[in-house]
C-alpha cells in the first residue's frame, strides 16, 4: 500500500472547549497535532502519498503541513464542505485515490507498529483491536479472519473486539457508498452483496479521544516514547533529569528543576525556580515565572504562567494568561458531559485565550470555556461557557 | 529551502532548466544557477532571480544540464555562493539542497589535503568529496561521498562526458519525472509538469542514477523498484499546499511569523541591533524611509518611536526623499524593503550614506542589495513572499520596529514588562482575527457592492487605514481612500452618501472619543458605516452599519490585529469580486525600478 486517505474534517464536539477553534486533528500533543504523529507512523510504513480529507478549520491543517515536505510526504488536500459521515468523506476523494489505499481518521493516535502488517494486507481489510469498553466503539464480528458485519455502539455485547476505523480498501468501495454516510454502513452493505472483508487484529497503540482529559492520556502515552534533545539556553544550575526535549530559542532560567519526560516547545521563557514533573508537555513562546510548580500537563503555545502556580493534571490551551497564584489541584471528581457523568482523577480543563487575575483557584474537573475572564481571588468550578465574566 | 532541477534528454538542456527553475522559486529566489555539460561542464550563476538569470545567461550547448535557486542558509547570497558547485578539476557538477552540519570538518580535511574552495557554502564539500572518491565509477564515488556527510541533502551530480546523471535524497525531497528519451529530477513534481506527468518519487536513502531511457534506482547499494505514479492535479494547487490563493496562505502564516520571529530576538542575549551605535553625536532624531506598504510599516513605526523612545520621527516615502529630502549628517535612519531590492530606497540609502547618515535596513531577503549598503540589518523572518500583495511581511517588519524599540524604551518597567508580555501574546491574538473569517467574508460581501471605499483611522492606526486601503484597491480594483479621521471634514465629506461606505477602525486609545464622533458625522451623511472594533467595545454598535470585532490588544499592538482583519477583508472583498487575487494587473512583487 503507497496511499493513504486521511480523515481529517471533523470537529470533536465533545472535547469542546478545545475544539472550538481547531479541528479534532490538531489537537496537541506534545508539541505536534495528533494528526502528525498519525503521518509520521505511515510515512515510517512508506506510505508517502496522503489524501488530507479537510474540512473544520481547515486553514489550520494548510498551515502546519503545508504540502507535507517536512515530514517526507506528498499531501492532496480535499476539502468536506460539510462533515455529514466518514463515507461522505472518503467519496470526496474519490478523485485523487489510486487503485488501493488505506483509509483511517487522522485523531485516533498510532504508531507505526500498529499498521506496519495491515499495510501490506491485501483489501478489503479492516484492522480490529481488543479492547474493555466496546460499547462505545463498533464491534466487530468475525468469524475464521474474516467480518460478518459491524454493530455500532451496541448497548451490551460479549464481543470486545472494535473497529478501529482504520481500513484496506479498493477503488470498488465507491460503488456502494450512495446513500450511506459512514463507512461500517458501507461495509456492511458491501458483506450483504457478498463481498469478502477481512479482519486483522492488532495489539499495537491505538488510542481514541473522546473527551477532554483523554488528552492527558495521550500525553502520557506519547511522552514515554520521546528522544531527549535539548535546544535552546539552560542556565547553569537547573536540574534536568529523565528524558527532556526543549526547543531551540527556549531560555530555561536557573534553579528550575524539569523531571522528564518533558517536552518544552521553542522561544519560551521559564523560571527561574520552576518545576515541571512527568508527564507534562509545554508548547511554543510560553513564559512561567518563577515559583511554579506543573505536573502531568499539557500547556498550549502562547500561554504566560505568573509567579507561585500549582497545575496538576490540567489542560491549558494556546493564549492563556495567568497573573500568579493559580491553583489548579488534582483529585478524583465526577465531570458531566453530554448528560453522562464520568468519574475522572483531572485537575483543570482551560480552554484558549483565558485570562485569569491573581490567585485564583479551580477545582478538580472544573472546565472553562475558551475566552473567559475571571478576577482576583475566585474559585471556579462545573462548567463555564466560552466568553464567561467572573466577577 | 531551495530548489534543485535536472535534466537529460534530447532537448537543448538550458530552457528546460530555466522553466523548472522558476516554478521552483517559491523556495527561494536569492541567487541561481545552471550547469550544462556536453564535453566539458559550463556554468553560469549569480544572484539574481531566475527571470534575470534568463536574460542574463549565454547560450550553454548540451542536452545534460542541472539547475539550482537558492535561499541562503551558509553564506550570503553572491556568485560564488551560488549553485552549481564544481570539484577542482571542473568536471564534476553539484546542486543541493539541504543542510550538512559536519561541512566545517570535512572542508578543513579536504583543504588539508588539497582541495582549493571557492565558497563558503556547505555544498561545495560534496563536488571535492566525490571528486577525491572518483576511480572512474561516479555512482561509488557518490555512495562514497554521501557516506562522509552527517545532515540534510537531495543532491544532483554530473560529470563531464558522461551521458547520466546521479540523484540522491535524505530528508529533502526529490521527483523524477519520466518522458520520452528523456528524464527530469526536481524538489518537487510541480517544477516538472509542464513536461511531464509520470513521476516516481525517491525515498530517503535512494540513490538514482538517471539516463535519457532509464531510470536505475538503488538503496544500500542493493537495486530496488520504485513505482511510476501519474499526477492529476495542477502545479499551482500544490504549491499553495490546499489554500486557494497565495494570500491567503500568507495571511494564515501571521501568527507562526510573528512567533519565530520573536522566539529569535527574544532569546538572543544581545539585542538584535545596536541602536547606540547609528547614533552618532547622539543624534535625537531618526528618519524611516520605505516605500509602498513598507511605507505604512514605517508610518507605524513613527508613533512607536514617538511612544517608546520619546524622540522626534520623519517617516518619508523613500521616492519622493530622492528628489527634495534632506538628511541631517547623524541622524539615524531606518529603511524598511521586503525584498531589498526597491530600486526607490535603495536610491535613498546611498544619499543618506553620502550625506553621512549610519543607516538601518530592515529587510526579509538574507543578502539582498538594501543588506550590502546599510551598516546594520535587521533580517525578518517572513519567508519568501509569492503574493504580490503584501501581508507577513508587513507583520514582520512591524514586530522588527516593535523589538527594537522596546529593546531602547524610555518608559517605566513595569509597563515595559507588561508590553513585552503582551507582544508574546500576538501569535494567538492574530490567531483570533483569523478564526473570525467567516465573519469577515460576509463583511467583504457586502462591501463588494459598492465602487468607492473610504478607510479612516486616527493615531497608530491611521497608518494601518491607509494599508487597509492599499490592500482593497491593489487587489479587488475597487477605488480606495485611506484617511486621518480628523481630515475627512476637510475635503472628503463632499464625496459621502449611501454609496460611500467607510471602513472606521476604533481604537481604545486617547483617539476614541473623537474615532466615535467622526463615525456620527459620517452616518449623517448616510454613508454605511463597518467599524473594526476591539472586543468589549459597543461604543459604536448601534451607530456602525457591521462591525468586525478583533480581540483587546494594548492598544500601541493594535496595528497588528486592526492590519490582519483589513487584509483579510480586502482579500474576501477581491475574491467576491472575481479577482486575480495573487497577480493583480499591473503589479509586480518587487520594484526595482525608479
């Protein structure tokens, strides 16, 4: 297989608020959207030739992958005027796809081992994995290697076999995908007129983001497969132990003690007397000042962090400015999203270009919507709407 | 970046080269160079661009021949550091593009054991490399070669005399395009296909040894296949990487702009220019010169000047300084060129030199003409620029001012601290101007109605209506005025109606009172009013027709955001209006001539 179609347009209404100005796929992680560690992982596959289905923010994609030189791969952009299905999307790129391809969403994290066999499997194929909470998934229902047909989020089932949405395919799958918007649909029609689809299991990486601290799981996972390399200036007398990466232009102040895996971005400013714990992620032109202390995080690009912080499994996005004294803690809490309750151990979800006065504090779960301002001295909690006053 | 061509076949090689090289310009276009060889190699380079090149370049005979357009990385843009590079002998030939990080060692070595360089580039390493491997089989000589070399590199190699060409990648791309009895090799498939639309694509580690029928590729010195693949899709849509105009992949590149350029300055321990050094005698005065929409970066530069450093700033059009400006022995003096070529100010800084003045230019092409007159250059780092409208630049040449100023402010610290926090914070801020597109666009529809546009603002963003104005008339044809909001009830009132619309930027300055009560007077002209207004002001919402509202920014920043929403309006506005927004008519990216 040399092609792969990249489902790229959606949205992520779920993971709002850190959604609602990016697509699903540019999530970071690490210093990189989830959707170049998806091509890295088939570029270290050969596969060279993508189809970028876009749609959501679409300019943001353009704009970091540009037609794909830098990572050693030939991009095709497709544009999804409108997100209505997988199938829909993949049929916009009827055009550009050669004989076989792969298909796969590009906001699910893999690694190149996970499709290195499926890669050479001959079409159709589709690549199941194991896993303890189906219901949320497709199962897969197989018999001797090969699929019988897929239920999509069934309410029980003993079968925790999943579709992982990734997929060998020919040109022939066109043929049946009017009406049909999503492609276990499709498929199923195509076992109906008596097609054969074979099923591949995979113990490899394969993780789903759902809702907003899924993102520090992702975090963790990536980080533990990070090279040191440190760029930048670190002054004398900073303490850097486990696996660090730091950015060129980034100036780590004295005194600051990082214990990896880490990942600091380019042209930030930190410390001195900072500390930053495993497994936290810092992203681009980020200032802390002195006296915080950041563990198990991601941070956004942008973002200034002022004196005294404690910031503990949280999610910060790009463009937040925090005076001093924040406080966001980590404890075991129950987070409503959708209408369900789930019982998570996070500390605060911030959502971009939030600026917060001095010594404020959130509590566990607390998620806060993109744009808001809150004063001094305020706790924060639940849910805020994007573009919130806390007076 | 750069870009690397080749060719063999059974055409004359020059021309072919000459049109590969120019689509490939967009990787840089600093200095260029081809090679053809038939019994011996010629080469003819300089730093000029391609269409220069053209003119410029004698007729080279031979049906083999490589290319090169460069964007300096290791040593300035000049001829000798131009591409093709040859071996002493002057029968081996190289492009390259890429980065070798281990040249420094391997130069010294291949001094010591004498070979004679000619330029400072890193690629010169690679043609003597080969040569002192070369028995008599150039493809070992290569493997050899490229065995020594630590870094980036897609190479082309040829041989005088001999009828092939040799190709090899790590890290940077490479295509070869497959024709007739003939082949082409390029950075990219859009150089080639207006021959060809049969490519195999060479991955990492692939040495390719190419002649007019056949194209052998081997990787670890073992053969290997590499599929031919049909290109269906145009040159120009890959270049743009998906965005349907160039300006509008300019426009989206701002806030990666703005953050490289500042992660640079920010972290460099020195400041990036001596300011105390163009002082001489301690000259209280500065003059910026510039042209076009550098022009209005200056006029921006004024009131920063004006805030930060608290002395007295003439911002001139540097075409109209040649004919009657005078310059002050001393006094320092700024001028802003993207390309450094604008034959306009370049005229202006040798005056400015003669008459004694240490000039500054601030300029986005590494090298350029503006680069070798001034004594200290300041570098943006925009990246090449193909829209002939004029966006990241802009940005780019206003953080410059912005860095350097706030380096030399004379204000009091804590307000120096908050404004450099707040200059971190532009890459989300214009971040946010472009997520409101969609808003903006349906703004530009409603503008596109109309023949006549006004643009006012007053202050720091005066200058920014006159850009907003640059920006409509240049690439949507509609007639534009930028003006002071104070001046428009001196003249261009007699012009309002309900067919005048105005384009009024609010500021949260000292200038709002008197911005609000210019928008009261405009409405009882009935003139439609669309106000860009910062978030949380709703000053002006019932008095404005339709408001574009950009996120707060002290106000001193306010340039940057009030720009980036006008850019996009005038580019939604041309696109309604069925323009050819990239190449308007008339219009040429760089003018170098009076």
């Amino acid at each position: 297989m040399k092609q792969a179609v990249i489902l790229a347009a959606g949205e992520g209404q779920r993971l709002r608020p850190f959604t609602a100005t990016k697509p699903k796929v540019m999530l970071t992680i690490a210093d990189k959207p989830i959707l170049g560690y998806v091509i890295e992982s088939l570029a270290k596959n050969g596969i060279r030739k993508i189809v970028l289905v876009v749609g959501y923010r679409k300019e943001q994609v353009f704009d970091y992958f540009g037609s794909g030189e830098q990572l050693g791969v030939e991009i095709t952009y497709i544009t999804q005027e409108r997100q209505l299905g997988t199938a829909h999307a993949l049929a916009q790129a009827k055009s550009a796809v050669e004989a076989e391809f792969l298909a796969l969403p590009g906001d699910n994290l893999i690694e190149a081992a996970t499709i290195a066999r499926f890669a050479n499997l001959k079409p159709n194929a589709v690549l199941v994995k194991r896993v303890d909470n189906p219901i949320r998934y497709g199962v897969v229902n197989i018999e001797k290697g090969t699929v019988k047909g897929i239920v999509e989020k069934p309410r029980e089932t003993s079968n925790n076999v999943i579709n992982t949405g990734i997929y060998a395919l020919t040109r022939e799958i066109f043929d049946f995908i009017e009406p049909e918007l999503d492609i276990p649909d499709v498929l199923n029609k195509m076992l109906a007129q008596g097609r054969i689809i074979r099923a591949s299991e995979t113990d490899g990486t394969w993780l789903d983001i759902v809702y907003p601290w899924d993102i520090l799981n992702l975090n963790d996972r990536v980080l533990r497969q990070i090279t040191a390399s440190l760029g930048g200036t670190i002054e004398a007398g900073v303490a850097v132990k486990g696996t660090v990466v730091v950015g060129k232009d980034t100036v780590i102040r004295s005194n600051s003690y990082i214990a990896g895996p880490v990942v600091i971005g380019s042209g930030c400013d930190i410390g001195p007397n900072v500390c930053i714990q495993s497994a936290t992620s810092i992203g681009d032109n980020v200032v802390i000042a002195p006296f915080t202390q950041i563990k198990n995080s991601v941070i956004g690009d942008d973002v200034n962090l002022g004196p005294g912080c404690v910031i503990q499994d949280s999610v910060i996005d790009k463009g937040v400015v925090i005076q001093g004294n924040f406080t966001a803690f980590s404890s075991q809490t129950e987070v409503k999203v959708d209408d369900e309750y789930h019982q998570v151990t996070v500390g605060a979800m911030l959502g971009e270009g939030c600026r917060l006065s001095h010594g404020v504090v959130a509590h566990p779960g607390a998620i806060i919507g993109n744009y808001c301002q809150i004063q001094a001295m305020k706790q924060i909690s639940g849910r805020l709407p994007d573009r919130s006053l806390v007076i | 970046m750069c870009g690397i061509v080749g060719y063999i076949g059974d055409k004359q090689a020059q021309p072919v080269l000459l049109d590969c090289l120019s689509l490939l310009e967009y990787r840089g276009y600093d200095s260029c160079g081809i090679a053809v060889s038939s019994r011996s190699i010629e080469v003819y380079k300089d730093a000029i661009r391609v269409a220069a090149l053209k003119k410029a370049a004698p007729k080279l005979s031979g049906k083999i021949g490589i290319g090169h357009t460069r964007w300096a990385t290791h040593g300035a843009p000049s001829q000798l550091n131009a591409h093709p590079h040859l071996d002493c002998t002057g029968r081996i030939a190289v492009v390259h593009n890429g980065i070798i990080n281990n040249y420094q060692q391997l130069r010294e070595q291949l001094i010591g054991e004498g070979h004679s360089f000619t330029s400072e580039t890193d690629t010169e390493v690679i043609p003597h490399l080969i040569e002192k491997h070369y028995q008599g089989d150039i493809i070992k000589a290569v493997e050899a070669a490229l065995a020594e070399i630590d870094g980036s590199y897609a190479i082309i190699v040829m041989v005088a005399g001999e009828p092939r060409l040799v190709a090899a990648r790590k890290d940077s791309p490479m295509v070869i395009g497959i024709g007739d009895r003939e082949k082409f090799i390029a950075s990219d498939v859009p150089a080639i296909l207006n021959f060809t639309n049969r490519v195999i694509y060479l991955e990492d580690g692939d040495i390719g040894v190419i002649t007019a029928d056949s194209v052998k590729v081997k990787q670890h010195q073992a053969e290997v296949t590499r599929t031919e693949n049909k290109i269906s899709w145009t040159i120009e849509d890959a270049q743009k990487s998906g965005y349907e105009h160039f300006m509008l992949k300019e426009i989206h590149e701002q806030p990666r702009v703005i953050r490289d350029t500042l992660a640079g300055w920010m972290s460099a321990p020195e400041p990036i220019l001596d300011l105390e050094a163009v002082r001489d005698n301690g000259a209280e005065a500065m003059l910026m010169l510039a042209c076009g929409t550098s022009y209005h970066a200056a006029l921006v530069g004024k009131y920063i000047v004006q805030e930060l450093l608290k002395i007295p700033v003439r911002a001139e059009l540097a075409s109209e300084f040649n004919y009657y400006g005078q310059a002050l022995a001393g006094t320092m003096a700024i001028v802003l060129t993207q390309s450094g070529e604008t034959a306009d100010t370049l005229r202006a800084m040798k005056r400015l030199k003669e008459a004694g003045c240490r000039v500054v230019a601030i300029t986005n092409v590494v090298g350029s003409t503006a680069s070798r007159i001034a004594d200290q250059t300041i570098y943006t780092r925009a990246g090449p620029e193909i829209s002939v409208a004029a966006t990241k630049s802009f940005i780019a040449q206003l953080m410059a001012l912005y860095w350097i100023m706030l380096s030399y402010a004379k204000i009091d610290a804590s307000r120096l601290s908050s404004l450099t926090a707040e200059l971190r914070q532009l890459p989300s801020k214009v971040q946010e101007v472009l997520d409101n597109q969609d808003r903006i666009a349906e703004c530009a529809k409603y503008l596109a109605g109309f023949k006549d546009v006004f643009f006012m603002g007053r202050g720091i963003n005066y200058p920014v209506a006159l850009e907003g104005a640059l920006k409509l008339k240049e690439i949507s044809y509609l007639h534009a005025e930028g003006y002071a909001a104070g001046e428009l009830k001196h003249g261009p009132f007699a012009l309002l109606g309900s067919k005048t619309p105005v384009v009024a930027i609010v500021a949260q300055d000292n200038t709002h009172e008197p911005i609000v009560t210019s928008i009261k007077e405009i409405k009882a002209r009935h003139s439609p009013v669309l106000a860009v207004v910062p978030e949380g002001d709703d000053s002006v919402e019932e008095l404005a027709d339709s408001v574009i509202v950009v996120p707060q920014v002290e106000p001193l920043f306010s340039p940057v955001v009030n720009t980036v929403a006008l850019q996009l309006l005038a580019y939604y506005t041309a696109l309604q209006r069925g323009c050819p927004i990239d190449f308007p008519r008339n219009l040429a990216k760089s003018v170098t001539v009076e």
